[in-house]
C-alpha cells in the first residue's frame, strides 16, 4: 500500500489517482485469481456493503467487479419492495438471490435496510424493527453453517465529507441522478442513523459474521482496503492452469467479409 502523507493538519493526504489505479491494479490481478479459485472450489461468497448515503459504497463495489466476469461476481442492488414482496417473510426477496456453487454475491445494500433506513424512516414499526434484531443473527448462522461465506462491510463517512459529496452531487448534472429525496432527509437524521447503526452493530456483530468498519472519507483508500480485506479473508490459492497459445485462423472459406458492410447503414465516424 502506498505511504501515508499527513497534511499541515496532521490529518492523512488523500490518495493521489496515479498511487491508486497503481494498487488498484494489482489488487483486481488478485482478485481475478480469487475468481478462479472461487470457482474451483465450488465457494459460495456473500459480501455485504452497508454505509450511510454518499458512504462510497457503488464506488468500491465497481472498483472490485470492474475486471471480474459479472456471472461469477454478481451484484444485488434491490428496488423497494412491491406489494407482495412486502406480504413475505421479511428475509425471502434477499435469500433468492443468495450464490450458488462458484458464485460471490455482492448486496449494495441488504436485509440491514430494516435496521437503517426503514427504521428510521419509519417504514417498519418498532416491533419489526426488534424482530429483525433477534432474528438477523440466527439467519446468519444459518447462512455461515450452510458453508458460505459471508463478508460484512460498513463504510463509515464523515459529516463534513458527507456535507462535500451531497452538494457535489447537487452542483454536478453528470452526478444529479444520485441524488434522492431520501438522501436529503438522511442527512437531516445524522445522529437518528449514527443511533440505529450502533444498535445493529452491537446486536448483530457476531463471531461467526461480524461487522468491519471501513472509514472512507478517502474514497480511493476504502476501495484499496475492502479489496485487501475480501482477499485476506477468503486468501485465494493456486489453480492449476495450462498455458493458453491463440490458434492460427483457417483460411478456409475465405472472402472479403468488410466489403459485404458496406451495403447498410453505419454511424457517422464524428470523433
């Protein structure tokens, strides 16, 4: 990892672009060597990202999957729920999308959404709220000693830097769409979130499943050290590989396969 600088403050130097796609790099190499081996081992991987809005969460989740093949690292991203889903037993509409044999799912967000925002939006009652707590650990019990293995990841921004991103986003028409009515009310409830992020950390950081903190106000840090933590955790091994050699192309049946093109319609070649 690349050295910390402090700045006059004595706060750390955020990490310039050019040290970062440097690690970033070699960090994707490992994981592209971690996505074989979750293959020949037939693993079942399940990481979940949780953090306040504006934490850095699509970002870090981009910056794993971005060289990765998308049918073996599969992300979840669920809408609200509809009328039936809410009918359900509350955990079903995620265990649907849980792995399968060489899978590794990655929920940009979870079943957690009842302890954050639905708590304390007051879309779940109170008595929702504390059976989600009692249960939410036996369901990871369960997931844990089915044989999968289940990564929870909590990044953690600042109030100043939250503050900095949302009016980033307001000014920046590349970076409105990420901007919800939801998130505005979120940084009015600062201390309501801090509140019910403490009771689920408490309640539903186990040993078996326990919660990391990510501190990401550098954004390009907390990608490089969610990476670092997903490969010390599942520490890939070797898989047996032969040499790949590109073949020579037959020359059988051979014609001028551009020419044919330029019988229909192509794009304006403008830049």
């Amino acid at each position: 990892m690349a050295a910390r600088q402090a700045n006059g403050d004595g706060r750390t130097a955020k990490l310039g672009r050019k040290a970062y796609e440097k690690q970033l790099r070699k960090l994707q190499i490992e994981l592209c060597r971690l996505q074989d081996w979750v293959k020949h081992k037939g693993l079942r991987v399940i990481i979940v990202f949780e953090g306040r809005d504006a934490a850095g969460k699509g970002g870090a989740i981009k910056a794993i999957t971005s060289r990765v093949s998308p049918r073996v690292f599969r992300v979840v991203a669920l809408p609200a729920p509809s009328d039936r889903e809410k009918s359900q037993m509350f955990f079903q509409r995620y265990i649907t999308h849980f792995p399968a044999s060489g899978e590794v799912v990655i929920f940009d967000r979870s079943w957690y959404n009842r302890a954050g925002v639905e708590y304390v939006m007051g879309f779940c009652t109170e008595k929702q709220h504390q059976q989600f707590l009692i249960l939410c650990p036996e369901v990871e019990q369960y997931i844990v000693d089915s044989g999968m293995v289940l990564i929870k990841l909590w990044l953690e921004v600042g109030k100043d830097e939250q503050e900095r991103r949302f009016l980033a986003r307001i000014h920046d028409p590349l970076r409105q769409w990420k901007l919800s009515p939801m998130d505005l009310e979120s940084y009015k409830r600062w201390y309501e979130y801090s509140k019910a992020r403490d009771i689920m950390l408490k309640v539903t950081s186990t040993k078996f499943a326990p919660w990391y903190i990510v501190r990401s106000d550098d954004k390009r840090r907390a990608r490089l050290n969610c990476i670092s933590h997903i490969l010390r955790t599942i520490r890939p091994g070797k898989v047996p590989s032969s040499k790949v050699k590109l073949p020579k192309r037959s020359k059988q049946g051979a014609y001028d396969d551009q020419k044919i093109l330029k019988r229909y319609n192509l794009v304006a070649e403008k830049h």
